[in-house]
C-alpha cells in the first residue's frame, strides 16, 4: 500500500521553513508518511496582504523574537545557524530551479542545500554561482537546470504552486496539508501534521 | 527554596491565550513553576503597528486558520469551545478587574472564568452584568472589584503592564517571560517556556 502523503509548502526566504527543510523528510519516515515538495512564493501572498516586506522587517518586536526563537530551535533541534547578513534574500531562482528538480527527484537535497546556503553560511540565494554546485552535489545537472529554470513551463508551474497555495488557504510558511486538505502552519506544527495524516491518510474528495 | 517563577502575560480578547489560561497553572504546577499573572492589553500595540482590529480580522486567511486552529487546541486539550459570534471582544473592564484582584489572590479563578465566558459560553465579557458572577466566583467581594476597576489606581497599573510588556519586547498574547527576562510567544511555547525557567531559574540582574 502507498504511504499517505504530507505536502510540504516551503519559500527560501522563510527563516522557519529551514528548520521544516532540514527535518520534515527524517520525521515523515519515522511517521511512515511520504512528503510531497511543493516550493512556493510568498512575495506574491504577503503583497496581497499589503506587505512588501517580510513582516518579521515589518514588525521590529515580532522579528526580534523571531530570530532568537530561530536560534532557539536550531540549537535544540542540533541544526546550524549563522544569522544572515541580508534578511529577507531572494528566493526566485532557487525556487524555479527546485520545480526544475521536482521530475528527477533531486529537489529535497537541493531545498536542503539551498537552506544551509542561506541560514548557515549566510550565502546569497539569488546568485547563480552560490545556485550552481548545490545542483551538482544534489543529483541534477546544473546546465540543464538553469536553463529548465528559465523555461515558460517552469515559471508556469511556480506561478501555479503559488496559486494553489493561495487557494488552499495558506498565508504564510512552512505550512503543511494533509490528504484531507487540513492545514497546519509553522515549523513546530510538523508533528501534529504527521500525527493528523496517520489518522486522515485518504484524500476526501478522491 | 521559592518556587522559580514564569511571568503569563494575556489579554482577554486574544483567543490562544484562552487554552494558555486554562492550562498554565496546572502545567507550572506540575514543572514546579510558580504563576505571576499579567493581565494587559494588546490594543495600544497592535495600535502602534498599525492595527485598529485584531490581526486575525485584518488578514483573513490567518483569520481563518486561527480558528480551526483554536478548535484543533481545544478538542486535544478537552477544552470546552464556541466560537465567539463576536471577536475580538473589549477586554478592557475585565483586565482592570483582574489587576484589581491581583493582591487578593482571585486573578487566576478569575481570569479562567472570563475566558470561558467569551470562548465556551459565547458571552460579552465587555458587560458588567457578565463580569460580576465571575468575580465572586472565583472569590472577590463585586461591588469592590468594580469600584477597584474604575480608580485611578488600578487604571494606571493596567497602564503600567502594557508598557512593561513593550519594554519586554512582547507584540502577542499570550507570552511568557522567565526571570532572566526570555520571551516566549504562543500558547503552543508553554512547555518549551516551563523547561527555560527550569535551567534558568533566577534573575540575571538581581
């Protein structure tokens, strides 16, 4: 029988999407659940929302709090963090390459990279150069990504994550939804999500 | 030895203080954690960044997240819910009340009341006729607590919490502060906050 499925919605700008990146895969096992990677864009959902900013820029209080509750989870999940030097960065191309590796597989270990790139090397996301060798040490080729990258039928289906993100509610990231559509939002709600597609594991509309 | 004490900080219209109030006393207690109360109102910050309703009113898919999340918490917790047909609600007569009570020793029996009041009775917890079972349930003489809630005194000391918490850097309800002043936000941060005042459990600045 198949493994039910979480979906994972992630944005490579989002501080609590690396920890998600970093461990959904090894708790989705442990749970017996598959994960299904779905990289988005909030920039588009956060400017309907009136902001051209991460709120966490936005806010001052709420992003101070953020950036201490991020090294707080890094520390106790045993994950490496450096303090990026530019907040947010710019995720559009890691995130059109990482739909370029959705077929072939490579996406996971690339989100991951990417992720460290940016959350503990304080590497910049946005250029090619910093993009290319994560391809390679993921699986893929990174000529072919990039140019897969700069394709309408790539671009295409960003735009359609984001739309579909829009539509199933979500506002923010990491989010997950279950099989059942359920919704659950933030890194610290990985858990619960698990816990919810072992009970719900069908889709509700098949 | 004085138990180490967890600052809980809520404000009567947010609605993930409400499992936070009926829960932080007996998670203390079973950490070995004394409560210190903090009733304030998050209406003069939310205010300064730019909100005049509540966040969830404003952004309406965080909105209606929030109150399947609610529901979520409060069935895991057996927690009595309804949703609000009104939300938020003016909390501003019952934060005064509960800071009357605070010498006297009712807040906490108080302030469980109130909640359930707004988010398992559906009631309006801006209403003195509302408001006035509670008090002498939980153990305070009404007619006092009232003509407590209008003085100077006790209006400037509600004051005085709303501006301690800016200070602390809270921007959301409900949060918790260890001594050595750690903030922690969201009713789902009690546990994680109970564990910090267990290793931390003095004032860095005595």
């Amino acid at each position: 029988m198949a493994k039910p499925t979480l979906e994972f919605w992630y944005e490579f700008a989002s501080t609590y999407s690396y920890p998600a990146a970093m461990l959904v895969e090894q708790r989705a096992a442990e749970a017996g659940v598959e994960v299904v990677w779905r990289p988005f864009l909030l920039g588009p959902i956060f400017g309907e929302q009136g902001w051209n900013d991460s709120p966490f820029n936005i806010y001052a209080a709420k992003g101070r709090y953020m950036w201490r509750d991020l090294e707080r989870i890094c520390a106790a999940e045993g994950i490496a963090y450096v303090r990026p030097s530019v907040f947010p960065r710019n995720g559009l191309l890691a995130a059109r390459l990482a739909v370029a590796g959705l077929d072939e597989g490579w996406t996971p270990a690339f989100t991951r990279l990417v992720y460290q790139a940016n959350f503990a090397r304080d590497q910049d996301i946005a250029d090619r150069d910093v993009l290319k060798p994560l391809v390679t040490a993921a699986g893929g080729n990174a000529e072919a990504a990039f140019e897969q990258a700069a394709s309408d039928g790539v671009k295409a289906r960003l735009r359609d994550h984001v739309d579909l993100a829009r539509s199933r509610g979500i506002f923010g990231a990491p989010s997950f939804i279950a099989p059942d559509g359920e919704l659950f939002w933030g890194h610290d709600r990985l858990q619960q999500a698990l816990d919810w597609v072992i009970k719900h594991p069908t889709r509700e509309f098949a």
